[in-house]
C-alpha cells in the first residue's frame, strides 16, 4: 500500500506531501492543474526515465519519495532478497534528477537500476493509463483473472510447480544427452589417460618419498662409511672409546671404598658408557639397513621418472593432485558407463511427469471453459453499466499441443465493441477509455480473490457521464474495499465515491505558480462536487445532489 507521496522541484510541484487512504482515493481539479503531474512524479517511482525538464528550480535537484506498507508482500519481499536489498516493514523508494539531468533511484536507501526499480514496483503499483493496461496483453494475468473466478487457483499453482519440476527433468535429459555427445568424442583418450594412471598406481605421496630414498640411496656409499668409522671409533676400533670408559669406571669402582667422592663421577662415567654403547649398536643398525644394490636404485629412478613424466602431462604438482585426476577420470568413466541407464530413467521421470500435467492441464481446462462464457457474461453485464452498451467480451481457450506455465491451452480476451459480429483482441478493438473500463470490471470481479498492487486509474471514466459514470464509482468503491485504488477523475459520479477526496489546484505564491493539494472534508467535498455538477456558483439543487453522491464511509 502508498502511504506517503513526497515531491521536490517537479514540473510546476515545489514541495508536497500527500498521505493516502488504504481504500479508495479520488483526486480532481481543473485541467492543468498538476493531476497528471502527480502521476508523473508517480511514474518515476516505477522506473521510468525523466531529464532535467522537470526541474522547476534548475539549481536544485528534483526528489520523489514513496513510502510504502510491505510487511505481508511476499512477492516484493522475495525480490528484495534476491537483490539483496533489506526489507523494512515500511519502504522507502526516491528517485533524484540532479541539475545535471543525472538519475538515481534508492530503495531503503540502497542505489539501485531503473530495471530493478521497474521489476520491484510491478509488485507494488498498477498503473493503468489510456493506452497502456499491458495487463490485457499478458497471459499471466488473463490466465490468473479466469481462475480467480473459476476459483482453480490451488489446481493452477499445483500444476505451475508441477511443470517446473517438468522443466527441470527435461533439462536435464538434455544436459545428459549434451555430456554423452561430447564424452564419446574424448572417451578414448579418457580411457588412455585412467589406464596409464591405473597402471602407474601411486600411493600417498610416493613421488615425493621416492625423490627422497633416491638422494639417499645415490650417498649409500659415503653415508656406509661414515656410520662405519663411527661404529669402529666406538666399538671395534684398536682402541675402543666403549671398552676405555668401561675400564675407567672399573678403576674408580677400586678407590670408591677408600674415596668416596669418586663414587658420583663413576655413576655418570657408566651411563656414559651406556650410552655409547647403545649408540654404536644403532650405527651398526644403520650401517646395516644401507642398501647398495644397483638394481633397486634402477628400479625407484624408472618410478620416479614415470611419476615426473605424468605430473608435467598433467600440469601438475604433487602426487595427491595426480591421484586426484585419477579418480575424476574414474568418475568420468562411470558416469559415461552409466548415461544410457540414468537416460533411460530420466526419460520414464519425463513420461511420468507428461502424464500427471496432462491429466492436470484436462482438469484445469474443462473447468476453465465452463466458467468463461460465465465470467464474460459478468463482465458485458458491467460493461452495459458503465457506459459501453455496444461492447461484447468473450474469453477464448484453445487446446494447445504443448504444455505452458499456465496448462496446455491458449487464452485471449476478445472485444467487438460496436456490435459488428467481428471479435479482436481487447487490445486491438478497445479505445484507451474502454481499456481501463474494461479492466475496472475484471478486477472488480476478482478483487476478493486475486492478491492486487495498489491501483492506479487514470480518468477511467472519460467519454461517459450519467448513470454510466455512477457505475464506474460504484465499481471503484467496491474495488476499494479489498484493495487501495488511486482514481484520477472529471465525474462528480465518481469523485462522490471516494473514501478519501483530493482537490489539485494551482496557486500563486511568490510571483509563481505552484500546484497544490488538499484532502477535503466532507463541507469541502461537497461544495466541490456541487461545482463540478453546477458550475462555479452552485445552485441548491446542485448542493443536494452532491450530498446525494457522497458516499460516507
């Protein structure tokens, strides 16, 4: 819902606030007063474009501002998170033009582009001028009025989520097929590349703990010798540095009676002595496990080569990264030997799915042409109220060959407006007038059950007066009491309907124009109405058929 319209240096507008009702606003004033420059500053609120022409001062920068209530907007609120803009209970959408004629638009003071601002308000305003209610050029909504009255909206979005869960399977199918085409072109050198890698088999980090025991094995001889003479110098030397120590700590055993304090440098000679011998016999050991044969050097050089080989193949670095190669060409493999089986599945997925949405798109469409010629009925017997004797509306539904996002039919709104017997489209057959007539009745019909933006109306009632222009306020009255209605109009008829009344004048303030706007009271309301019936000076007849329009809400 509009709450709240600010505008700044707009056209002939300097400043002004204007707080709206949640049903059904009615604004009037004289022909160039500023209404269409309302629903101008409005516009710019939906995303369309502006340049500094509409600046009335060209030193300051032009500002519109709508606050908008979207605490149960769903729809609005999903957008808002997919553009991951925040979401306030109250939004505030602003466009400024600056002097330089630069846009920008913010939406809770996020910049945003005029395409996201135009797919946001979509959610939130619906603004039918003459000419332009694409509305009835649009399946979605054709298809969505129908089943509101046909009250098959639970069948219909059964069956739309049904048909993306369709969608999904066929795209799919073909992504597979797509896959097998182009893994038969590489599924030989697929193969190859598994099988020498099969075939090469390496552990964990084999290739580095190769490089390793090779630089080892390539100093067996040096590294034999050293642990040798170490051993020798130890253990097995002419003069063993073992047997030394053990013959002194024997020495000092003898002198420990006589001279006890040798008895402490006798304890740590022996574990020294302990000590070498342990490690003499782990030189031995290592001496031992030295391995100079020329036949396993040879061997772990060819595996290392043949690891170093397919590290630079495969443009890589490390054993793990070629093991990891390896087992995505396993997945490659299996899933190449397994497509024709998930082909054939998802194909029965498809059929099973194609059987569900023909039997639901039956249903849908055996339900939808039996309430057409109803709803159409409806909507000529209010066509006939409001000033379009002449107009027959039909819906037409065809069977269609293929399933859509809306069942697996066709829809149009037809329109002969003057009783010629030659249908065309409503767009086609109906003047701007008719357009917004046309569409008035259709959302009166299906305001209880259709989730609607705000609703903006742009002298629907042109070309009509009397009893005709009473109905079309009648009609914007009840649309008013599901959802909020903006109605700019000429017809007494009309305005007396409103729940909330605006008057746009221009008034001369500082030696210039500006244009104004004031929610009248119910005295107000009812002089202007007796005006726009009697003129200027309004006759008391005039008076009492004003308080006669006036609806009080």
């Amino acid at each position: 819902m509009l709450q709240k319209l600010l505008i700044r240096n707009y056209a002939i507008i300097d400043e002004l606030t204007i707080t709206f009702d949640e049903h059904l606003n009615v604004i009037t004033g004289e022909t160039g007063a500023g209404k269409s420059i309302i629903l101008g500053a409005i516009s710019l609120i939906l995303g369309e474009r502006a340049d500094t022409s509409v600046l009335i001062n060209v030193a300051e920068k032009c500002i519109v501002e709508a606050h908008f209530d979207t605490a149960g907007n769903a729809a609005f609120t999903q957008l808002l998170q997919e553009q991951e803009l925040d979401i306030e209970p109250i939004t505030i959408i602003r466009r400024e033009i600056s002097t330089s004629g630069k846009s920008r638009a913010f939406v809770n003071d996020t910049p945003v582009t005029l395409t996201i601002l135009n797919e946001l308000t979509s959610t939130l305003v619906d603004l039918h001028r003459q000419f332009d209610n694409r509305s009835l050029d649009d399946s979605g909504f054709m298809y969505a009025a129908l089943d509101a009255v046909a009250e098959t909206q639970t069948l219909a979005t059964q069956y739309q989520n049904a048909f993306e869960d369709y969608k999904l399977l066929q795209k799919q199918y073909q992504q597979l097929l797509q896959d097998q085409a182009a893994w038969q072109k590489e599924a030989d050198y697929n193969q190859f590349l598994f099988d020498e890698l099969e075939a090469a088999d390496f552990k964990e980090q084999e290739i580095e703990s190769l490089e390793t025991q090779l630089k080892q094995l390539s100093n067996a001889e040096l590294i034999k010798n050293t642990l040798s003479e170490g051993y020798m110098v130890l253990a097995e030397g002419e003069q063993p540095l073992t047997a030394e120590i053990k013959r002194i700590v024997q020495q000092l055993q003898h002198i420990i009676p006589v001279y006890p304090d040798a008895h402490d440098i006798a304890t740590r000679l022996n574990s020294a002595y302990e000590e070498l011998k342990d490690l003499a016999n782990e030189l031995s050991h290592l001496q031992e496990a030295v391995d100079l044969d020329a036949g396993q050097l040879q061997e772990m050089q060819e595996r290392l080569d043949l690891g170093n080989r397919l590290l630079k193949k495969h443009a890589l670095s490390d054993t793990e990264a070629l093991r990891a190669v390896h087992q995505q060409l396993a997945g490659i493999l299996s899933a190449q030997q397994q497509a024709d089986t998930t082909l054939e599945q998802l194909k029965a997925a498809i059929s099973q799915s194609e059987a569900g949405l023909e039997k639901q798109a039956q249903s849908l469409f055996k339900q939808r042409i039996a309430k057409a010629p109803v709803f159409a009925k409806d909507i000529n017997e209010l066509l006939q109220l409001i000033g379009m004797p002449n107009a027959a509306f039909k819906i037409e539904l065809q069977p269609a060959t293929q399933f859509n996002a809306f069942g697996k039919d066709s829809i149009q709104y037809l329109l002969d407006a003057n009783k010629s017997g030659k249908f065309a489209t409503v767009q086609k057959a109906a003047s701007g007038g008719e357009l917004s007539r046309i569409m008035l009745s259709i959302k009166t019909l299906t305001a209880k059950a259709l989730q609607l933006p705000t609703l903006i109306f742009d002298e629907v009632d042109t070309g009509i007066s009397g009893e005709a222009a009473k109905q079309v306020g009648i009609l914007l009255r009840s649309l008013g009491a599901y959802h909020q209605v903006l109605c700019i109009t000429h017809q007494p008829q009309v305005a007396g309907k409103g729940h909330k009344h605006f008057y746009v004048y221009k008034a001369m303030e500082q030696g210039k124009i500006n244009t104004r706007i004031k929610a009248l009271d119910m005295d107000e309301r009812i002089q202007l109405i007796a005006q726009m019936i009697g003129g200027e000076q309004p006759s008391e007849a005039a008076l009492n058929n004003a308080k006669e329009l006036v609806t009080v809400s």
